[in-house]
C-alpha cells in the first residue's frame, strides 16, 4: 500500500505535540527519518538534525498521532461508482487518518480469505494510507451461519461485522461472542432493532412529524444494544457498539462497564455535531422560514441524527471515556441515489474530510480537551484493534511515523467539489468549520499537503 | 413572468374581484411559510372564484395561454379533478399525466420528469406523490416552474386546509377563536398537518383526538424540544372525544384506513367505532350549529356515521365545491403574481 522509498528526513518544527498515549501536550520539535519517529518532543538543536532533512515551521499548528478510523465504507469491490480503495484513502488523508478499518459491506462481502486478499492487493497497489479490512460475521451478510472467521483472521481481518445490517438473529448473535472468545477480536454490532424502524427514515421526534416523515424511535438503537450488552456479559465475548446516537445507550454502556461487561464503542462526528433539525435543510437554524431547501437528503444517515440533548449526552459520554474513539462511519454516495425523495434516499454522509473541522468545534466550544480529542481518534480506536496497534497510535521514538500536523484555528468553508472522495453527500455543504489538516504522514511519507493556506 | 397578459389579468381582476396582492409565491408547498395575512387573502380569492363558478357560463380568460400538468402518483379523484377544472375555468391548458402509462413505467425518476416538464414550458405543476417532500424536490430543481403540493406522503395536503379553512370561515364567519376537533389517524394524515398550521396560524383552537397509537408521541407527551411559541405547541390532544367534542365549532373526521387494523395500531374497527366514530349522539354535545367535517374519501359507518355525513351538520359537499374555488385562486396567485419566479424562494 504504501511507497517504500521513504522521503528525507522531516522536522516538524514548533508545533504543539498532542500526544495522548504518553500524556504529552508540548510544544517542540518532531523529527521523522526512515518512515519512524526519531523524536516528539524537546526542542532539536541543529547537531540532533540530520543534514538534508526537510523542515516544515508549525508554530500554531498541532501535530499528533495519525488518526485512526474503525468504521469506513470504502464501496470496493462492487460500489465503485460510490468510491473506490483509491479516492476513500486520498479523503482519508486529507482528514488526517492514517488508518482506516473499511467495512465488509461491499458486493461481494468480505467474509472470506479469498475477498480479503483481494481488498488488499487493491490496497497495496492504490491506498494512500493503511487499510485493515473487517470481515462479515456471517456468510454473505445473511444473518444466518457465522462465516469462516478463523480463516479471516489468518487472512488479515481487524475486527468482524455485518455493519449496514444488524446480526438480526439474537443466537447468531450470541454465538459470534462466543465464536471470537479465543479468536481476540471484536464483533462489531450496528445496532437497529428493525421491527421498530418501521420504514423509519429519521429521528422519531417534532421535526419527523412536521415533515411527514417515518421516525425510527431512539428505542430502535437501545433495544439492541441491550440485548448485545446481555448477550456479550453472559458469554464474556467483546462486542464493539458502532456508531451509538441515543442518550440512553450512552447510559447503557456506562451501565455495563461498572459490572464489568467487556464492550467497547464508538461515536460518529456526525452525531456529535448534527441534529434532525439540519433535515429542515437550513444547517439547524429554525428561525429561517420553511422552503423548498427541507428535506435535505444528505442529513439521512443510520443511525439517524438526533436531538440536541442525544448530542449532549454523547459529548459527556466522550469526555467521560464511556465512548471509547470516534469512528466516521464514512458512508459515500454518488449524486443520483441522493437527488431523490427522502425516503428514496440512500443512507450515509461522506464523513472523512469534514471530521476533524467539525469535531474541534467541541474543543474550540470548551466541551473536550484538545488532548482527549487526539485520544478518541488515536489511543482509542488502537485498544479496540489490540495491542499491535498501539505503535500507530503514539509519537514515541521508534514508532512508525504516521502523523498528522493541523491547524486548529484555521477558518475554512466546507466545499464538496473539492473533495478527494467520491461522496459529496454531506449537509456540511457550504458550512464554515474552524480547523483544517495541513498535511498527513504515512510510515513518514508525506501523503497530504496543504500548505498553500 | 410578466406577460402581455398582465392587463387582461388585471381587467379580469377587477372583474372577479381578486384580492389586490402583489404575490411573490412561487410555490405552495406547504402552509407553514403562509403568514395569517396570505391565507386570508387566498381565502378573499377563493370568494371570487366561488362567484365565478356559479355564472352560467363557468369560463374566464384569466389563464388563457398557461399550461398546467398535473403529476399524480398516487390515485385521488376529488383532488385531480377539482385542479383541472379549476385550470379549465381559468382557461389553462391543463395536461394530466399519472404515473402509469407514462415514462414513469420505464423508469424516470420524479426528478427527470420534472425536468422534461419544465423544458416543455410548463407553468405550473401540480404534484401528488407517496413519499413526503416530493414536491420539495422538483421546487428546488425547477426554477422555471411552480409547484404546487396536492398531497405529499404523511407531510402536506396545503390546498385541502384552505379549503377547509374557507368553507368553517363561510360557514362561521369567522376562524378567530373556532374550536376545531379533529378526529382520527393523525399520525398517518397529511391534511391534519396542513391544518395545524393553518389553523393556529389564523387564531383558531385545535384539538386532537384519536387512537393515541395513530398519534406522534411527540405530540402525545412532552413536546420534546419544541419552542413554546412553535404552532404546534399551541395544539391540544384530548383522546377522550366525548370531552374533546364539548363546545366544537367544528368536528373534522379522518379517514382510517383499514390496513391500520392489519397493521396493529388498532385493536379492531369495531373499537374504533365505540371510542372515535363521528356519530349525531356525540355531536350533541358540540356547540350548536357545529360543523361536520371531512376531507373524503370516507369510509361511512367507520369514521363518520352514515346519517350524519350526510345530515344536515355536513358540509362535506361543500369542501368539495370550494375546493375547486381554492385551486382557481392559488393557480390564479402563482400565474399573476408579479414577483420574481426565476430563482430560489427566501
């Protein structure tokens, strides 16, 4: 995937160095060489430099451990017309992940070896930073029999999920916990109790009944995820919850981890930084008068955005630590699949390339510290994906140098036409973010730059 | 789309004594973007338009030249038919396309249709679809034309709640303070929520009453993050109608759909029946003079009980014959309206 032939030496020079894993938040020097960290930290005086190198001034700007993403839907093979291995990873970076874990909804699935040496040897020969597939949890996504999953964890697989879908069948379920107990490895639950959508197509709440609109009910989400917490206590299996939206499995987890439950989970950009409101289609600002701009089709996402007090809820479950990491859930869509009625529409916002803008708006906001951010997008996801992980996850020397360098203060306005991804459905369209990646290294290669700005 | 009409239209204003309203609308989408001030002026004209259909000879230039497509994707009789006439009267050219028997068939997305439409030179489009929002979408893609919402999924019905509303102003000389009871599938009913917001946008008092599985929760209980001054917080829910229906100036009942029962949200008809059928019994307890309501198709013996709906309280008919006045008035506000309809709406 990634260019051996490694660049010259490159000092980050002056950059406030956010690195969560060793509780460091500096300013300093940061000095790559070799595709690793040769240092992160302390000033480099001249004689520490090696000669050749290229040096980048970063006063202002923040430098940390790449980002890593555990939940992208890279559409390849089958959905190339959504994106492809190609453009997922060039948006990957230039929202500064380093790492991206692409989701086996693809046609065919990933949930076997054969699927999984073909996503990699797209990978190897197109990706612009590293790829680590998931593999189904059952056979084609069916719900019905557990796919080969030893097999896909000697193929390369991170982590198991039939993502897009739920694991309908609560034994399926239940067996894939028990499954994976001496496989290592999460299963990876989207968390959508069908029976309660109803055809549902956003929040359940006055803004679905204003506009006519099917609610999925916050119940839809936490009735599965107590069921998953049930089954993963009683089995002792480690379930990871994706994309968690409600308050109420916010309570939910916090619940099960004080009784020692083994789950870990996530939290979309998207929802802690949208509500159903932006359906009305004028970027959450209800004093507007109605128009013909409601119904804006890229708010339609799964799970659904919510209220604003679901976004408090999941912001104070972010900073808590009960949401372990930020995951995308980066779901791109060509234009005709969204240029459609609302509940035609497809599902899923193309998240990589507005993320990092959205969620410093927390931290410009007070609500989280810049070094928890950088936790729940490094450190986080990295103890999700094991300990093997951990080295892209930190700036400590000898680690690979995957990194990425920011300015946090940076205005910019977000315009879809200059995306690298396929996907311009995002309701961020034309919305002012503060904070901007200015480059993204990958084993020390330099695989963004922005520096024009 | 000032024309060399314009005088003929200001002539046949002043004929039919229009309202004298320099319209920007472009669309009617829904009413929540009618201010009190609009509907009242819709209303004026509906008046008119209620003069002219009584002449013997129902014809007026007024649209001569104007082309009108209706774009049903859904079935409807009254509410079809009601538009081409209303064009016909107005001597549009009016055009009827449905989903069958048309490239729809072969595929074309309401987007593509609408566009084909618009490169014809259409006017005005008049779209009813099953999913919420669709006439939304062509608005927001046919600078050229104006749309008008016949009926959109679980959303908007706008022109049936001017209707309604200018047959209870006929009828009570007044909405001001007009305690209004609507009866039924609220969750499911497009024209309960034009009403909402056309009711309380004129001063009268809603009250809901109904099923509470055919009502939004969030209505139900707390109102969530609504503002105190949102329109629907001003609506009132009663799901006992006995005690709902005390003191009505108007009883509005809903069409229930039979799947609802297959689909659980009812135990069976027969208790719909006994809680919420419109019957003269419960009538009684209204005010008196109350007016018996209903946007049709009925089912008699379900909702609305036979003799009643088509007693002497009913003004059923009537909805029906002012319906096709309204349509006259907003084709006639969308064609003559002197603003700008090239571009988006504010």
């Amino acid at each position: 995937m990634i260019n051996r032939t490694y660049n010259r030496p490159v000092l980050i020079k002056g950059a406030r160095i956010v690195d969560p894993g060793r509780g460091i938040d500096v300013v300093g020097d940061t000095l790559t060489q070799e595709g690793r960290i040769v240092s992160a930290g302390p000033t480099l005086t001249p004689s520490n430099v090696p000669d050749g190198t290229h040096t980048i001034p970063a006063n202002g700007l923040v430098v940390a451990p790449g980002f890593i993403d555990l939940h992208a839907h890279l559409r390849e093979p089958g959905y190339e017309y959504k994106e492809t291995i190609a453009t997922g990873t060039q948006a990957a970076a230039r929202g500064g992940f380093t790492s991206l874990c692409c989701m086996p909804n693809t046609d065919p699935a990933i949930d076997n070896e054969a699927m999984v040496e073909l996503v990699k040897r797209r990978v190897d020969s197109d990706a612009v930073v590293r790829v680590f597939p998931i593999g189904a949890v059952t056979k084609g996504r069916k719900g019905r029999e557990l796919s080969e999953m030893e097999e896909l964890a000697a193929a390369g697989v991170v982590a198991y999920s039939d993502d897009g879908d739920p694991v309908y069948d609560p034994n399926i379920m239940r067996l894939a916990l028990t499954y994976t107990l001496d496989l290592g490895m999460p299963v990876i639950n989207h968390c959508q109790e069908n029976g309660l959508c109803c055809g549902g197509v956003m929040a359940e709440g006055w803004i679905a009944t204003r506009l006519g609109l099917p609610g999925i009910p916050a119940a839809a989400e936490e009735a599965m995820v107590s069921r998953d917490l049930a089954l993963a206590e009683m089995t002792g299996g480690w379930l990871h919850l994706a994309h968690l939206s409600t308050a109420g499995s916010v309570d939910l987890v916090r619940q099960a981890r004080q009784r020692g439950v083994s789950v870990t989970c996530e939290v979309c950009p998207q929802h802690l930084y949208l509500t159903d409101e932006w359906a009305l289609g004028y970027q959450g600002d209800l004093r507007c008068t109605a128009g013909s701009r409601n119904y804006d089709t890229s708010t339609k996402v799964y799970p659904p955005l919510r209220s604003r007090s679901d976004v408090e809820a999941l912001i104070a479950g972010l900073a808590e630590g009960v949401i372990d990491c930020i995951a995308t859930d980066h779901a791109p869509h060509e234009v005709a699949s969204k240029e459609v009625t609302y509940e035609e529409a497809s599902f899923g916002i193309s998240v990589l390339e507005t993320a990092l803008g959205s969620l410093l708006s927390l931290v410009h906001g007070g609500r989280i510290s810049m070094s928890t951010l950088v936790d729940r997008l490094t450190v986080g996801p990295a103890r999700v994906l094991g300990p093997s992980f951990e080295k892209y996850a930190t700036l400590e020397a000898g680690s690979p140098a995957d990194l990425v360098l920011f300015d946090p203060n940076l205005e910019w306005t977000v315009d879809t036409s200059q995306f690298a991804s396929k996907g311009r459905n995002t309701p961020l369209q034309g919305v002012p973010l503060k904070g901007r990646v200015v480059a993204t290294m990958v084993d020390g290669r330099l695989v963004h730059q922005d520096f024009g700005v | 789309m000032t024309t060399p009409d314009s005088m003929a239209l200001g002539n046949d204003a002043r004929d039919m004594a229009l309202t004298d309203s320099a319209s920007n609308r472009r669309n009617v989408l829904d009413l929540d973007d009618f201010s009190a001030e609009e509907i009242f002026s819709v209303l004026d004209d509906t008046g008119a338009m209620v003069e002219v259909l009584g002449r013997d000879i129902k014809k007026v230039p007024t649209l001569r030249g104007r082309v009108v497509v209706t774009m049903f994707y859904e079935s409807s009789t009254r509410t079809r038919i009601s538009f081409e006439e209303a064009g016909k009267v107005l001597s549009a050219d009016v055009i009827n396309m449905s989903s069958s028997g048309s490239s729809v068939d072969k595929g074309e997305s309401l987007l593509n249709t609408g566009l084909t439409l618009q490169a014809m030179g259409v006017d005005v489009v008049v779209v009813r679809h099953p999913h919420a929002g669709a006439p939304y979408l062509l608005a927001r893609h046919l600078p050229k034309v104006s749309v008008i919402n016949a009926g959109d999924g679980l959303h908007a019905h706008p022109t049936q709640a001017l209707l309604d509303m200018y047959t209870m102003r006929e009828k009570l000389g007044s909405l001001s303070g007009a305690r209004v009871v609507i009866v039924g599938d609220v969750l499911h009913s497009r024209v309960a929520r034009s009403n909402l917001w056309g009711l309380t946008k004129v001063g009268a008092q809603v009250i809901l009453s109904g099923p509470t599985t055919l009502m939004p929760l969030d209505l139900l209980g707390g109102r969530g993050e609504l503002e105190e001054d949102h329109p629907f917080a001003q609506v009132d829910v009663d799901t006992d109608l006995d005690r709902a229906i005390q003191g009505a100036d108007v009883v509005m009942a809903l069409r229930l759909q039979s799947e609802r029962q297959h689909s659980g949200f009812l135990p069976s008809l027969r208790e719909y029946i006994r809680r919420w059928q419109v019957t003269e019994e419960r009538l009684g307890k209204a005010n008196p003079g109350a007016l018996v309501m209903h946007p049709g198709p009925m089912n008699e013996g379900v909702e609305i009980s036979t003799s009643l709906a088509h007693g002497d309280s009913s003004v059923i008919e009537a909805q029906v014959t002012n319906g096709v006045a309204v349509r006259m008035a907003l084709l006639y506000r969308l064609c003559a309206g002197q603003g700008n309809r090239i571009g988006d709406d504010p």
